[in-house]
C-alpha cells in the first residue's frame, strides 16, 4: 500500500475502509501480510492466518496507515517478495496487490522486480499473481502494467477514489475462486503437412521448428472463466471427406484443494472437420470465430495505438482505431453483447486521443487496462464481459459496505461455469 505524501486525506482513508472489507472476507484458511511504502518500506503485519484473532491484528496494522514521504514501489515489491519468499507454509495461491497513486523512477525497478519473480517462480511454479492498482491520473499506468505482466497479474486504473473498493473487490473475487492452475495447452497437427501459421495469444507459446505443435501456457482460470484460442492453420488440398482430423489436444492441469495441495489433471480431445467438395462449399463465416477475431482484433489495436500515442502519432492512432471498429462494426457478429463493449472500448479510447493532454492524463491507463482484459479474457473493471460470479459478488457487497444506503441496480453476468468436466 503506498502511503506517500500524496495519499494523504480521502484517499488514505478510502483505502484503510477497503482494506478492512479485504480482511472481512477472507476465511480462516487464508493468510494476509500487509506492507506500507512511501520513500522506505515497512511490514505492518506478517502473514498471519485470517482467523478471529489474525483479522483483528490485521485491522489494528490498517489504523496505524499514514500518509506521508516519498514514493518506492521498488522498495514496497521487495518487501513484498521476500515476505512470500521466506514463507513456511505456501498455499497454491499466493498473490500480491500493489496499490499506488504516484511513480518510481528508479531505472532498476523492472529488472529487480523480474529478478525476484523468477526467483519465486522457481520455487512456486504457476504460483503467484502481481497485480497492480493505479490510482488517480498521476501514477506511470505503462510500468504498472509491466510490473503486473511480469507475474501473470493484470493492471487496474482507479479512475476515482470511489473505484478503490470495487477494484480490490473484483481482483479479490477471482483470486479466491481459482478452480485451475498451471495450465498447459498441447495442440498437435494430425497430418505433418499441416502446419500453424499463428496464434493469436499473449499467453506462454511454444511452437516447434515445423510448426505442426504448438504449446500453450496458462497460469491460472478462475470458476466460470473461459479461455480462446484462436490459431490460423494452413492445409493441403484434399478430397471431400467427413471428420478429417485436423488437431490433437491435451490439457494438463492442477486443481488446488483447500488443505493446500494440488491435485493433477489432464483432458484430451480432438479437433475434426468436414470438407465438402469444392462446388458445395459454404463462405458462411462461423459466428463464435468470428467473436474471438474481433476480440483480438480490439486487443490489438487498442494496444498498437497506445504505443503509436506515445510517441505522439495521434492522427495514426486515431486511425487505427477507427479501422478496427469499422471492421467490427461490419462482421456477422457485431450484435453479439462482448461485441458492442469492444466497440464501446475502441470509442473511448479514441476520444482520448484529441490531444496529448487528455491522452496523458488518463487514456493511457485506460488503453493499458482495456488491451489486457481483453487479451486475457478476465475482468479488470465493470462492466465487462468477463466477469465471473465471484467478483460480481464481492463487488455487490463491497457497494454495500461502502454505500449502505445504496443498492446494486445492475445484474449478476450469465453464468457459464466450467466444471472439471468442461474444463
């Protein structure tokens, strides 16, 4: 939790109020350390066990938060590091949230940060998340976001203090209903004359020198999440036939069980196809591909054009992301409901690029954080297609503990839970 000078008055206070609901919710098998920053560092509670006892120790380290100094993140990550390193039990969950409304410029943060996420990898592997919290409009949204990819984490723009709960709300709700961990995707062709061309992930890839198998990593799925694939695969000519194998497809996962322990998994299926001949074949374009294409293709876009704004190409950003929604806007399944948020998305973020000004100021934490919901499929705001039950949830009632004279006009999303026969 950053307490620099800045964070003083409302917003350390939102915070310290969000942090006690944080505490409300976690069970007795749950372990939480809180570490404060400003221009140094300091643990104001070691991992302690979220008990009776351990929430009203963890309650008393949240009233002694204040404001004031500088600003290391640095220092606060390898605090917070070490506190998981040095651990003596470690759960198959282990994640850290960083809360900050300002910037380090200190040149060595990425590299020691990635030092010490290898290092923890290498003793938890798939183990642990880094997400980031910016907040206000002053915070370096473009470190944030590489502080959180660096651990499989995702970034998250709290436009307003408001937001604070309902972001710690929804990162907590998929946190505490992951179903699956260390995820590895094996698709194989099933004629070596087939080959991939691409894949269209962000996610760990391993193609082979032939390019006939392709391995996806996946660190983690939370209950009711979905993950596409999409890949362009080129073929040979053959004749008309009925269930021509195209792919194999193994799954390799571990469920982690509350005494802490993963349990591991695998699933195998296949992938066939029915080529017609050559006369009869339909140009009709399949629907649910046509869904995932617009999705990276928003993903893309909002991605490129935040790269070419930095660099002050605005009129070509602008561009990019008019020919992206155009293109959307056009296909077969532009009345789908994810659909119309990628445009709504690819709208916004291009009346952010008017000027430099209100680009800087906070279209660049929004594209950051929009590119990468949508590359990994998960929930880093609301609303979003994305989002599970578990954070719909938390979300709901952390509305509730904030604003208890309010209540939630919206509705929770349509539930798609995977189970471990889906999966």
């Amino acid at each position: 939790i950053d307490r620099s000078g800045s964070m003083n008055g409302e917003k350390i206070q939102l915070v310290k109020k969000t942090l006690r609901f944080v505490i409300s919710q976690l069970m007795e098998g749950d372990r939480l350390s809180i570490v404060s920053f400003n221009h140094q560092s300091e643990r104001l509670i070691p991992l302690t066990v979220m008990d009776g006892c351990g929430k009203e120790a963890a309650n008393k380290a949240v009233d002694c938060l204040e404001a004031g100094g500088g600003t290391s993140i640095l220092s606060g990550l390898v605090h917070s590091f070490k506190t998981l390193l040095h651990r003596r039990a470690r759960n198959p969950v282990a994640s850290i949230l960083l809360l900050t409304d300002g910037r380090d410029d200190n040149p060595n943060l990425l590299p020691r940060v990635t030092t010490l996420a290898q290092e923890f990898q290498q003793l938890n592997p798939g183990a642990g998340s880094l997400f980031t919290f910016g907040f206000g409009l002053d915070h370096d949204a473009s470190v944030l976001n590489n502080l959180s990819e660096i651990q499989h984490g995702l970034f998250y723009f709290i436009e307003t203090p408001e937001l604070i709960s309902t972001a710690f709300a929804n990162c907590l709700g998929g946190i505490l209903s992951i179903f699956a961990q260390n995820l590895s995707i094996t698709l194989t062709s099933s004629d070596p004359a087939h080959k991939f061309k691409e894949l269209h992930t962000t996610f760990d890839l391993t193609l082979n020198s032939e390019k006939t198998e392709a391995i996806v990593k996946i660190p983690d799925l939370y209950f009711e999440e979905e993950r596409d694939l999409p890949f362009t695969f080129v073929m040979t000519e053959s004749e008309a036939v009925v269930d021509l194998p195209i792919l194999s497809i193994t799954v390799h996962y571990s469920v982690p069980a509350p005494d802490g322990s993963l349990t591991p998994n695998s699933k195998t299926s296949s992938l066939k196809i029915t080529r017609k001949a050559e006369g009869e074949r339909e140009e009709e374009v399949n629907r649910v591909v046509d869904l995932q294409r617009n999705r990276i293709l928003c993903a893309a876009a909002i991605k490129e054009a935040e790269k070419l704004a930095t660099r002050s190409e605005l009129t070509t950003a602008r561009g990019l992301l008019s020919e992206a929604k155009s293109k959307i806007l056009n296909s077969i399944s532009a009345n789908e409901p994810l659909t119309r948020l990628l445009v709504a998305d690819l709208v916004r973020s291009e009346s952010t690029l008017v000027s430099e000004l209100e680009f800087r100021s906070h279209g660049t934490q929004y594209m950051l954080q929009q590119s990468s919901s949508h590359w990994n499929q998960r929930s880093n705001h609301y609303p979003s297609s994305y989002v599970t039950s578990s954070q719909w949830n938390l979300m709901t009632n952390s509305n509730s503990a904030q604003h208890p004279d309010s209540s939630s006009s919206s509705s929770p999303p349509a539930s798609s839970p995977n189970s471990d026969e889906t999966l």
